[in-house]
C-alpha cells in the first residue's frame, strides 16, 4: 500500500514540477523580451555605430520578436506535454 502511495504522489509532485518549472521558464523569456525591448527602443545608436531612426528600431525589433518565436513554440509544447501529464495522472 505504501509503495502505490508513494508512486501516486511522485507522479503528482512531477507534474507540479513541471508547472511550476514551466511558470519560472515563461517569466525568464518575458523578463528578457521585456528588456530587450527596452533596449532597442532606448538606444540612440546601435552597435555599428548607426544613428537609430524609428523605422530601424522598428526592424529591431521585428528581429528581437522573431527571435522569441522559437523560445514560444517550445514553451507551447512544453504547457500542451504538461496538460497531459496532469490529465493522465
């Protein structure tokens, strides 16, 4: 009996884990996409040396956002991977 208990509650502890994991994963990226924002937004020259104008911080930041895509396609799977954990435990 013990040992069915202790199997029912590590499969639960998992997929809180793996929310809370998910929630601590999602604050990283926006906190980072957050910043990264400012920073393009913020900077009057860029790293070559080129005078920002709003369209070229515009194109910043289409490229930044672009970038965030990949991170937002894992996190997706990620929260779909856990939904169905919780479901099947």
């Amino acid at each position: 009996m013990q040992t069915g208990q202790i199997v029912g509650n590590h499969g639960g502890n998992y997929v809180k884990k793996g929310w809370v994991s998910w929630w601590i994963a999602n604050g990283i990226w926006i906190a980072l996409f957050a910043i990264g924002t400012f920073v393009v937004w913020t900077r009057e020259v860029d790293g070559a040396g080129v005078t920002q104008s709003p369209e070229l911080k515009l194109v910043a930041f289409i490229v930044l956002l672009i970038a965030f895509i990949i991170p937002l396609t894992i996190q997706i799977v990620w929260m779909i991977l856990n939904q169905k954990k919780g479901r099947s435990s």
